[in-house]
C-alpha cells in the first residue's frame, strides 16, 4: 500500500513539474492560453504572476520527491513528513481552487486527485 501511494505522490510531482512548465516556462504560448482559456493579453498581463505560482508547483513536487527519496532510503518519520507535506498542500490547492472558482472544476480535480489517492493510500499503508 506504501508503494502504491508513493507511485500516486510521484505522479502528483511529475503533474505539478508539468504545471511549473506552461506557468512559468510557456504561460504566453498559444497552447498554454487554451489550457487555461486566457488570451494573449491576458497572458502577458499576468506573465509575472504565472511565473511565481509556477514555482510554488516545482517547490510541492521538489518536497514531494525528496520525502519519496527519504523514504526509500528508510527514513520513514522524515519521508513520511515531506511526502504529505508535499501532496498535502497540492490538495489543498485544489480545493481552494474548486471553492474560489468553481467554473475551475476540472482543473481543481486534475490538480488535486492523485494527491488525494496518495494520502489516502499512504495513510492506508502507514497505519496497518
């Protein structure tokens, strides 16, 4: 069951490195502005802003890889820690983007579902 949940955390990370990507990286490019219905205007009216939030992504899926790391290196308090550090705050996001902006539905549950499958998984493991 630990296995599992870490195999959905890294995939969490893997989601949020590719959020970091179109934020920060290609937030102004055609393909980027559809995924997330902004115009060209509007994209590089909020360039900077993307380019922040972006990182706040790479940072959550950094945390959680290092916890996977620690973890697979046997330090389970400290790993265990990173790790729902990590994908805990990817699923909080999710849900206050689903309650800031519940047109925002879909984007919340494809930020926020394999975060949520890991805690519930990890937990799961960790306690049986």
């Amino acid at each position: 069951m630990i296995t599992t949940g870490l195999v959905f955390a890294a995939l969490a990370a893997v989601l949020h490195v590719y959020i970091f990507t179109m934020e920060s990286l290609t937030w102004t490019l055609p393909r980027t502005r559809a995924t997330f219905g902004t115009t060209a205007d509007e994209a590089e009216t909020t360039k900077l802003l993307a380019f922040n939030q972006g990182f706040y992504n790479l940072f959550l899926a950094i945390v959680t890889g290092i916890g996977i790391a620690g973890l697979a290196l046997g330090h389970h308090a400290v790993g265990a820690a990173l790790v729902f550090a990590g994908v805990g705050s990817m699923a909080a996001a999710a849900v206050v983007l689903l309650l800031s902006a519940p047109d925002k539905a879909r984007a919340a549950l494809t930020q926020g579902t394999l975060p949520v499958i890991a805690i519930v998984l990890l937990l799961l493991g960790l306690h049986s």
